[in-house]
C-alpha cells in the first residue's frame, strides 16, 4: 500500500506540473484569464494532494486500513474536484459543455476533506506516541 500511495502521489504530481505548465504557457492565447486562474486552482489542489499522498506514503502514523480510504477519497476527490475545474476552465475549448457537470466539482472537494478528515482519526485512534 506504501507503493502505491507513492507512485500514485508522484504521477499526481508529475501531471500537476505538466498541467499547470501547460496553464502558464498554452492556455494563455486560448482562454481568458480568468479561466487560467480557475484551471490553476486545479493544480493546485492536484499538487496539494499528491504532496499528500507521499506524505501518507512514507509514514506510519495511519494504519494500513486508512492508508487505502485516504488513497480512495484523494483519488476520486482529485478526479472530481480538479478534473471538473480542467473542463470548466477550458469549457471554450470542447463540444462538451462541462457545466452539465459542474455539480461534482464540490463532491470532489467534500472527498478531499474527508480524506484529510480520515488521517485525522487515524492519528487520534493510534496508540503509539
């Protein structure tokens, strides 16, 4: 589980610095602004997470039990959260209108918070110091 909670939070990494210099660099002449500053705040909080995930990964405050729910809810709350802010950012850019979609991007955020909320319990549960 310590694996991939590694390799996981260093491919969200890594696409978190490809995304975001894909913001500062290709974006600019094909969205406004503004639409930069909300696809920023995706990688963001893709790289907030997979920071993390190594994090989670590397130690051994939290059980292994945890350990894969925090996985779970990083993932998916990465997905959604971030996910559907790319599509809304570059919502010009598609056929598709991600707004239709834009319900989820709070659920991904909820999922982001749980996940930090489960390490919490995991860390007031464990009995070593």
């Amino acid at each position: 589980m310590n694996k991939t909670l590694l390799v996981t939070g260093s491919v969200l990494g890594i696409l978190g610095i490809i995304l975001g210099a894909f913001a500062a660099h290709g974006l600019e002449k094909l969205v406004e602004p503004d639409a930069i500053k909300t696809f920023e705040t995706g990688v963001r909080y893709q790289l907030y997470h997979a920071f993390f995930l190594l994090i989670i990964g590397s130690t051994s405050f939290v059980n292994l039990k945890i350990k894969k729910a925090i996985l779970y809810l990083v993932i998916l709350g990465v997905v959604f959260f971030s996910g559907s802010i790319y599509g809304l950012a570059t919502n010009a850019l598609s056929s598709f209108d991600f707004k239709t979609i834009a319900v989820i991007t709070p659920v991904g955020g909820l999922l982001l918070i749980l996940a930090w909320v489960v390490m919490l319990v995991g860390i007031i549960r464990n009995k070593v110091d």
